[in-house]
C-alpha cells in the first residue's frame, strides 16, 4: 500500500512501544541496580544509567538523583512495567507510546524488491556490455542503486529492532526530595 495507507489486515502490525516514567524512589542508587537485574532477567539491557546528586537534605547529606533507559522485549513490556510501578514510593509522571509503523515497513520492503531487481537487471546488462563506457555508465547506476538497498535495508532492520525491544526511560527521585517543605512557625520565644 502507498505511505500512509492503512496495510492489509492479513499483515503482522509493526508497532514501536516505547514508556518514559518519573519515580520517586527510596534510593536510586539501589533501583538502578534492580532496574539494571530487571532489564536483563527479562532478555533486555540497559542503553544508559547515571547518578548525580542534587540539593541537600536537612542533615546536609547531598541527595542522589538517577536516569536510566532499558530495552526489554515488547512483549514483557507491560510485564516489566507492571514490576517497575511495583518496586518504587510511587510513579509522580507515565507516559507510554506506540507507533505503528507498519505502513512504512511495508512500503520499504516494496522499495527494496523493486530495487534489487533493477539491480539484477544492471547486472545482467553490465555483463554484456561491450563498450567500456557503455561498462562505466551502468556501473555507476549499480553503485546508486546499491547505496539505496543498503540504506533501505538499515531502516528495515532499525523498525524490527525498535518493535522487538520497547525502550523504558525513567528519572529516579529520592524519596526524601518529594516531601513538601514544610516552613518554620516563628515563635516569639524563639526569638527571644
């Protein structure tokens, strides 16, 4: 079907599911770490993780921040989120996305047979040109042609990649940074 038009029904969907949270955690060095085991206990990896520390408790500890993006199967997706909701204080922000991308695959791989047959066809041509620029002209032809299967192909493989591992993105935030500030009562005897 062209761009944009839906595909035929008998067609597997394509979708891209992708989450992004922000949790408040009791530490985010320890859920990192259980994050890092739940990323790979479920056939997935961690694309990226850091920690930083931001502001100080009321003790002058500094507080520790963290980030994390995992890939995980998408179909233990919602198995995973299901995991993360549980093993945090709570989730402050969610936000899950799906692009169906189906479309797209399809009308590439309609692409990518219509080019590896001109390339066939170069090719068959190539080999019975006499003349040397006649060689050249279709030669160069190839090398375009070429160039386009093999970046065809890269996206190809870029959609079944990003379908097969759904990206989980999440900022973790202390417990301890949550709580609201509660401001001081003035006394007269506190002045005094």
């Amino acid at each position: 079907p062209p761009a944009g038009a839906p595909a035929p029904a008998d067609i597997d969907r394509l979708v891209i599911k992708n989450a992004s949270l922000n949790l408040v955690v009791t530490d985010p060095q320890t859920s990192l770490e259980l994050m890092t085991a739940l990323a790979e206990r479920s056939g997935g990896f961690v694309v990226s993780s850091r920690t930083y520390k931001q502001g100080y408790t009321s003790d002058g500890v500094a507080m520790v921040y963290g980030e994390i993006s995992i890939r995980v199967p998408a179909e233990r997706f919602n198995e995973v989120l299901a995991e993360l909701r549980g093993s945090v204080v709570r989730v402050e922000d969610e936000s899950i996305s799906g692009d169906d991308v189906t479309a797209q695959y399809t009308d590439l791989q309609s692409q990518l047979r219509n080019l590896e047959a001109a390339e066939a066809q170069l090719t068959t041509i190539m080999e019975e040109a006499k003349r040397t620029e006649d060689v050249l002209n279709v030669y160069n032809q190839l090398v375009g042609i070429r160039g386009q299967i093999e970046q065809i192909k890269g996206q190809l493989k870029y959609y079944e990649e990003a379908a097969a591992m759904s990206m989980v993105s999440m900022t973790l935030t202390p417990d301890i940074a949550s709580q609201p500030i509660t401001p001081e009562v003035w006394a007269p005897e506190g002045v005094a």
